[in-house]
C-alpha cells in the first residue's frame, strides 16, 4: 500500500510501511522535543516494538502502518504522522461500528479506513508530531493534507485521528475534519508531598473508604512491588504476560499483543517500564503494567489469576498516584471508561478525536450525530465532575488539608 510522496511548495511528503524505515532519532525529535512532555507511547520505540512483534504490520492484524513523514529540501524531518490502514474497527477505544454499519447497509464499503492513532491503548497526545519551529503550523496543515490524499489514493473511506490533543483537534475543525469528543478519567497531582495529603482533600466519607480499600486489598498476605527498568527480568514479563492474558480473554475474547512485545518493550524502553506486582511468598498473583512520561504515568494493562477484593484498585490507582506524588509527576491516565475511577480520586477530562470521511452522504449523517453526541458528553462531564470526591471551599476550589 505504498503511496508516492506529496510535494508542495516548501516540504515534501512521504509514505512508511513500516517505522523501521524511518530514522529513530529524526521521528523522537518530532514525536518528543521535550523531555518535561514526553510521550512514551508516541515514540519510534513503542511503535516499532508493536511492528516487530508482529502485533501490527501484517495482514491478519488488520493494522497495515502507513506512517507519513514531511521532509524539507533537504530532506530533514520537519513532521510525522503514525498512521495505518485499517480494516476493521478493533483496538482503537473510539467506536465507529455504527457508522461502518450504516455505510455497509447503503451498499458502501467503509473498509479499508485510515487511523492515525497508538494501536491497542486510548492515550491521550499530539498525532500531528512537528519539531518545534517557525513552520511547525504549515507542517501539521501539510501532514493533515497528506491523510487526506492517502485516503484517497487508497480508496479509503475516511481518515480517523484519535485522541489527539485540543488545539490538533480545533486546528483540524477548520480544515474540515469532522469532530467527536468523549471522556476518561485522570487523576491531577496538587503538589502533594504524600499520599495522605491528597487524602486530606476528600471528603471524610471517601477518604475512609479509600484507607479501607487499601488495607482490604493486602489481606491474605500479599505485598506490593515494584519493578522498573534493567531490574525487569523476563521472568517479570512471563508473569505479567500471563495476568494481561487473563484479562484479554475476558474483556475483549482475543488479546491484542503477544509475548514477544513485552520483551521488546522492556529491551527498548527499560527505562520507561514500571511493573507494580502483588504477590504472596515468592508467587506473584496480580500485577499491573505502567509506562512513565515526562509528565505523566500512564497505567494501561492489568490482570490476575486470584480474586483478589480491592487489589485491582490498588495495583492499578492507588500505587500509580503514590508513584507520582513521589515523583512529582502532574498526572496519572488509567486508560479507557471507568466511572469508578471517580470515587479514588480521578476526575472526568474531555478527549478529543477528528474525522474525514469521503462520502458526502455518510458524511452528513455523522455530523448530524456528532452534534448531539458532543452536547451528551459535554453535559455528562459536568454532571460527573460535581460528584468528585473533593472538599471544597467557598469559592469551589479544593478545601486547605485538615489538621
């Protein structure tokens, strides 16, 4: 699925099948400039891990990359897009089933489809991924045009940019992409120097029941531990794949990654690993798989083989918000969905994503419901967002801790 390389007046555009043809370090210096933001997820690391796994990359995934890079004349890499050609609708958290449905029943065919996304997690970050500069804007205009033009020598029914970042999203509205919005759930660090001084800004209810939660969690004689970079053995991995396995056959009947993805991951990013596991003597039971960012720790996948009362809350929130008071990390994202998330101290934010579909008719149809699905989310935020568990004072900001 080769495309020619786009040219314009000042850049030129060129099509990847596979990261691997990309230089590391030309990609890393578009996807992250900046330590203090880095996205691990967007990284030339990650996303060739998940190639040479074989998780994405060939016909049977249905992920067949398509990555689209922009070069000045003399052949730098101003900008980047990851991107895929899709032929379904899996592994991506930002549901379009309907609409494949609806174009398939008035006789279209709405695969194969174009997604700039991070396959198999819903992180929130930059998809157009420009080196910081004076053409920095004419470079993500230039990517966005060269989706479009993908698309459509593919003959592909639409372009899909999926948890990209507020002003990506704004930006691209007025380019004509179409635009959807949902939620998820993070939690924000106050600069709090411990665990209990966030727990000083709940309410007395929630704070009890988080303490509680905690000691429930550790009942039966398990411990907490934490395992990060060149102390991640295989041995880790082994254990952690076979939680993730569990967790992956139950929720969505087939796993999306395999084994050999894990030991990848932690042969190329080491350093960004942090496996937080519970286990019992010398038996892990339950364990949980966090990448960290410049900014943020990311929790993505979790699992057990014992039922455990409170272990999920506690491996995968509460440990992942002790981390980050340690670290003085602002944010921890937990991935996808999750209201319960609320009560331990997560609040909703808003995600964004942007669509160009070809069809004019499949087209109209979608805005038409994008207009009512933005106005429920946007109502439901705000219905969600009252019952945080925070105090609040007078003027509605967070109460000063109690003595």
């Amino acid at each position: 699925m080769n495309v020619p390389e786009r040219q314009d007046s000042q850049a030129i555009a060129r099509i990847a099948p596979a990261i691997a043809d990309i230089d590391p370090a030309a990609w890393d210096a578009c996807a992250n400039p900046d330590a203090a933001t880095y996205n691990p997820f967007v990284s030339h690391a990650f996303l060739n891990a998940l190639e040479e796994a074989g998780t994405v990359g060939e016909a049977r995934t249905g992920w067949l990359p398509q990555h689209i890079t922009v070069e000045d004349y003399d052949g730098a890499i101003t900008g980047c897009m990851p991107c895929y050609a899709k032929l379904h609708s899996a592994g991506e958290y930002v549901f379009d089933h309907s609409w494949a449905d609806a174009y398939t029943r008035a006789g279209g065919s709405y695969y194969p489809k174009l997604q700039s996304a991070v396959p198999f997690t819903p992180v929130p970050g930059r998809r157009l991924l420009v080196k910081p500069g004076c053409t920095a804007k004419h470079s993500e205009l230039l990517l966005a045009a060269a989706g479009i033009e993908v698309t459509q020598r593919l003959e592909a029914s639409s372009l899909h940019l999926t948890f990209l970042t507020e002003p990506e999203w704004r930006m691209l509205g007025t380019q004509g992409f179409l635009q959807r919005t949902d939620q998820q759930f993070h939690w924000h660090n106050a600069g709090y120097e411990t665990f209990d001084d966030f727990l000083a800004q709940l309410s007395s209810r929630k704070r009890k029941n988080i303490r509680k939660e905690r000691r429930d969690a550790l009942r039966g004689g398990l411990t907490i531990e934490r395992v990060a970079g060149a102390d991640i053995s295989e041995a880790h991995w082994d254990a952690f794949y076979k939680f993730y396995l569990d967790t992956g056959s139950r929720k969505w009947g087939r796993p999306y990654l395999n084994r050999k993805f894990f030991s990848l991951l932690g042969q190329s990013m080491a350093d960004r690993c942090l496996l937080i596991m519970a286990r019992r003597g010398n038996d892990y039971v339950a364990g949980a798989l966090n990448l960290v960012g410049g900014d943020c720790i990311y929790g993505r996948y979790w699992g057990t083989t014992e039922p455990h009362s409170c272990l999920h809350f506690e491996v995968c929130y509460y440990q992942a918000i002790d981390y980050a008071i340690e670290h003085k990390l602002p944010r921890v994202e937990a991935g996808a969905q999750g209201e319960h998330k609320l009560a331990r101290g997560y609040v909703p934010v808003t995600t964004y994503s942007a669509h160009w579909i070809a069809d004019p008719g499949l087209r109209r149809g979608v805005e038409r419901y994008l207009v009512e699905e933005r106005r429920a989310v946007a109502e439901a935020g705000e219905a969600l967002a009252e019952l945080a568990p925070y105090r609040r004072g007078n003027d509605g900001k967070a109460a000063e801790p109690e003595s």
